[in-house]
C-alpha cells in the first residue's frame, strides 16, 4: 500500500521552536506587511486573505493551505498547540508532538483527525459562547446557513445545544474533504464578515470573531457529513492536544464567571 503525504501548517506569527517532523509547515500568518520570519508566509502564492488575519487568526493559514498545498491530507495546528498520541512534559514537548511515522498508519482507517472533545459541562456551545462573546454573531451566521446552505440548518441547530466541541480550528484532513470544508467555510464567513457591522468599536481580541465562529461552526460541517452519509462516524479519529504554554484555570474560571454573571466579555485569552 502506497504511503499516503501529509503536509500539516504550523500557524505562527512569531519565531517559535518548531517540530522537526518534516510533515510539518511553519507558515507565518497574518504576514502581509509584517517583517519577515524566515517561515512560509501567508501573503504568498496566486490567492491569500492574509491581510484578514485580525479577525480570522489562523484561518488565513488554512486559506493559503487550501490554495496552495497538493498533498493527500492536510492539517493545521499551532505553534502552541499540536496533536500527540500521549501526553508529556512541557519541556520535552518536541519528543511528544505527533509524527508522521504515528500518523501514517492511521491514514488507511481515517479520513478526519480532530481534538478530543472540549466539554463545557454547564453550558451549550450557543450559550458560552453568548456570554463570553456576541450572540448576535451566531445568530447571523444561523441567517446565512438558512439562507444559503437551508441543508445544514438541522447540524447546526443540534450542534449549538451541545455542551462539547471539536475546538481551535485543529484538524487533519483527506485533501478532498479539507477542499469541501474550506468551501463551506470560507462561503458562510465571507458572507458573514459583509453583515457585521464595523468592529471599530471591538477590541482586539473581540475582533477575532470569523475564527472564534469557525471553531463552533466546524462541527457543524462534521455533523452534515454524518447526516448526509457522506462520512462516518468511524472514519473520525479523535486525538489529545499538547498545549506547550500552561492554562491558568483559575483566571479562565473567574473571567467566565464575570462574563455569565456580570455580562463582562472576555478581552484575553489564558
């Protein structure tokens, strides 16, 4: 059986240390006008949106990763956070980052590699993500889905009751299936970033709504593959992520209590 190619883009937009895997991709987001790192860059190639990176983060990666890349499968991660088979030690981190010679074997059983679920428990995804950011920004993504893609609306209706997700905009996909994604996707957010008002008045974290939205949004594509019988659930395999900076839970907990209770948005990440 022929080994199958697989290029996965690091989203970065800084020097960072890098897997050495050859599999994986620094690519230098949002780099249009921005001083050179000495990785790929995103405002290269025929098509980029790299100068969309402030609200879109490291979708632009994907964008330039869809118009640029021919292999089998294709991936995105980030320079922070990677796939693993079992989790180590932060400072022995690069021994522990997904390798191809993990990856390959899995090819031939999988078209779809995600994040293990991320469980809010107490909340829906529709919910957390109304407190912690702007209601009316899925509620606008739900008008387009009607209106453009009405098929989807059902996958989108039980996905933003449920309290787990396929978070970060991490994935490996089969090329074909990363291509149908990123049609879908780019669609729905294009059209969406044409009826939100003007993000003067957002922060700049508030400001990264269209990859805050696709977060959410791709399980909604998951669930209409499954729907739709086009994939199956056992063609999905679910994968840990190895976050190299520490999550301040505490900090994270109080800024989402604050935000349920108080209606104060989140301004950080943690």
């Amino acid at each position: 059986m022929t080994n199958k190619s697989v290029r996965i883009v690091v989203a970065t937009h800084k020097a960072y240390q890098m897997p050495t895997d050859s599999m994986y991709l620094p690519l230098h987001v949002g780099a249009k006008g921005k001083t050179d790192l000495g990785y790929r860059r995103d405002d290269t190639g025929e098509e980029h949106i790299s100068e969309k990176n402030p609200g879109f983060c490291e979708l632009t990666g994907l964008y330039w990763a869809w118009k640029n890349l021919k292999e089998d499968y294709i991936g995105l991660v980030h320079y922070r956070r990677y796939f693993c088979l079992k989790k180590g030690r932060r400072d022995d981190w690069v021994n522990h980052v997904l390798t191809y010679s993990e990856l390959e074997p899995m090819l031939h059983q999988y078209r779809v590699f995600v994040p293990e679920k991320r469980h809010y428990y107490i909340e829906t995804l529709y919910s957390h993500y109304a407190h912690t950011h702007y209601a009316c920004q899925l509620d606008c993504t739900r008008e387009i889905i009607a209106e453009k893609y009405p098929d989807y609306l059902k996958s989108y209706d039980c996905v933003m009751k449920r309290t787990w997700g396929h978070m970060f905009n991490m994935f490996i996909m089969r090329r074909e299936d990363m291509e149908a994604y990123c049609t879908w996707v780019f669609d729905v957010l294009f059209e969406l970033e044409k009826r939100m008002p003007s993000s003067e008045n957002l922060s700049d974290f508030q400001k990264r709504l269209y990859g805050r939205i696709s977060e959410i949004i791709f399980n909604v594509w998951l669930q209409h593959e499954i729907d739709g019988g086009r994939m199956k659930k056992s063609e999905i395999k679910e994968l840990p992520c190895l976050h190299l900076e520490k999550i301040n839970w505490f900090k994270k907990g109080g800024a989402f209590l604050c935000a349920k209770i108080f209606k104060k948005k989140y301004e950080r990440g943690f």
